[in-house]
C-alpha cells in the first residue's frame, strides 16, 4: 500500500465526509440546488447516509480492501447519479461540482 494511495484516500473520504454533513445539516448552499434540481427534500437523510457510509467505507477499506472497493464503486455511483441529475435539470454549470468530489475516490482506484 503505498503513501500516494493511503493519501488519496483519505482526501477522498473526508471531502465525502464533509459533503455528507453539509447534508445533514441542510447547509443553504447544498440543499438550495439540490431542490432546484427537483430532488426531493425527503432524500436528503438518504443522499447524505449514502455520502457517509462511503466516506466510513473508504476509511475501513485501508484496512480490509473489499469493503474499500465497495465503497469506492459505490460513491463513483453516487456521483454519477448526480451528474445525470445535475444535467437532467439543464444546470451545466453546476456539473464540475459532483465531479470534483468523485475525483479523488477515481484516483484512489487508479493508485490502487
């Protein structure tokens, strides 16, 4: 396991894991596009579960891969999805945003 790896891994998860608290503590700027984008206010306990149990995942996967691995897949889907959300609402300038989140999970799998 190298340094680069153990670092880029942890950036990942704590930039998930603030994404997840902004979430649960309905900062204006998070969950005004979030509705803008129509996504339900009903979500967002869900949205920000799915952000920590990655961010918890990634942590635990240093430690056992699998579970890193899921992790990782999973938050990539996440992100994904809110890529295509972010798109379905016609709010291109807000794509880079999820992007910029999913960046680090992508080169913790490359370092890998």
């Amino acid at each position: 396991m190298s340094v680069a790896f153990v670092v880029v891994t942890v950036i990942a998860a704590a930039m998930t894991a603030f994404s997840a608290v902004s979430v649960f503590t309905r900062a204006e700027w998070v969950v005004k596009p979030i509705a803008d984008y129509g996504v339900p206010a009903g979500w967002l306990p869900w949205l920000g579960a799915a952000k920590a149990a990655g961010a918890v995942g990634l942590l635990v996967g240093l430690a056992v891969p699998a579970i890193g691995i899921a992790a990782g897949i999973g938050l990539v889907l996440y992100f994904a999805g809110a890529v295509v959300t972010v798109v379905r609402a016609r709010w291109f300038s807000h794509v880079p945003f999820p992007l910029l989140y999913a960046a680090p999970v992508v080169a913790a799998f490359v370092l890998a």
